[in-house]
C-alpha cells in the first residue's frame, strides 16, 4: 500500500507538471509577441486549461470513489477541530516513524519553497536569458526532489513500514 500512494504521489506530481509546460509556453510566446493575444488574456486561457485539467481527474474520483471514513458533523466544528488536534499531538509521540516523516517532509518542503523563491529571485536579479531557461530549471529543481523522495520512500519503506 505504501508503494502504491508514494507512486500515485509522484506520478501525479509528474503530471502537474504537462498542463504547467504547456501554460508556460502559452505565456513566453505571448510575451515574445509570437501568439497574437494580450498577456492578460493569455493568463486566462492558461487558467482555464489548469482548471480543465484538473476537473478531467477529479470527476472519476469523485464519482468512483465513496468516502467510508469521516467525522459527523458537530454543533462547534472550530472548537471540537482543534481538541482533535491536540489529541493528535499529544498521542504523535506514539508513532515515531509517522513522527519521523512529518519532520522530515517540513523540512523537505521548506528546501523546496526555499529554493524556488531563491532561484525565482536569482534569475530576476541575474536576467540571464530567464524567459526561456527559469520556467526548466524550477522542473529541473522539481524533478531532483522528485528523485529525492522517490529515494527516501524506499529507505523509508525498507526501515520504517509495518506489515498490517
């Protein structure tokens, strides 16, 4: 089961990337003056394609797929939500190889968001051919951690899962 959502995790997360490349494209040829349409309406078109996209894999999951675990709903959902997570923190200490992948994907997503706000602003500052070379080098940045993950996900499986 590990396997199978760490896969389903990556792929997805590789597949965000087909409508990412082709709004991006659709944007650089704008600004080059190569499509013949303003860049406001470029960044609707490229919107609309995002939403299209993502509403093409929601619809089966959401008519396939029936939710059999939820919480009723209660008369103060604010107050009873943050009592479950104080229970939740309170038991984590309880599972340290949950507690273990919690840290460790806090501060693999803060290395993420870091280096694409870094890179982002190294190559406004720099100008180096950043109309054509930025847009790559985030998804080459993507596809690094991508490969990280994939990594860890198999040390972790090796060391970390149960059998259930």
């Amino acid at each position: 089961m590990d396997k199978v959502s760490s896969y389903g995790f990556a792929m997805g997360y590789i597949g965000s990337t087909i409508p990412f490349i082709f709004c991006i494209t659709i944007v650089l040829l704008t600004q080059a003056g190569l499509l013949p349409i303003t860049l406001d309406l470029a960044c609707k078109i490229t919107f609309l394609i995002t939403a299209l996209w993502w509403g093409c894999f929601t619809f089966p999951l959401l008519k396939n797929v029936k939710q059999t675990y939820y919480i009723e709903p209660e008369p103060h959902p604010i107050s009873q939500s943050f009592k479950r997570l104080f229970i939740t923190f309170k038991e984590i200490r309880n599972y340290r190889g949950i507690f273990l992948f919690l840290l460790a994907y806090f501060f693999y997503i803060d290395g993420v968001d870091t280096i694409i706000g870094m890179s982002t602003s190294y190559g406004i500052t720099v100008c180096f051919l950043i109309n054509l070379f930025m847009p790559l080098s985030l998804h080459y940045v993507a596809l690094f951690f991508l490969i990280t993950t994939m990594i860890v996900m198999l040390f972790a499986s090796h060391h970390y899962s149960k059998k259930y």
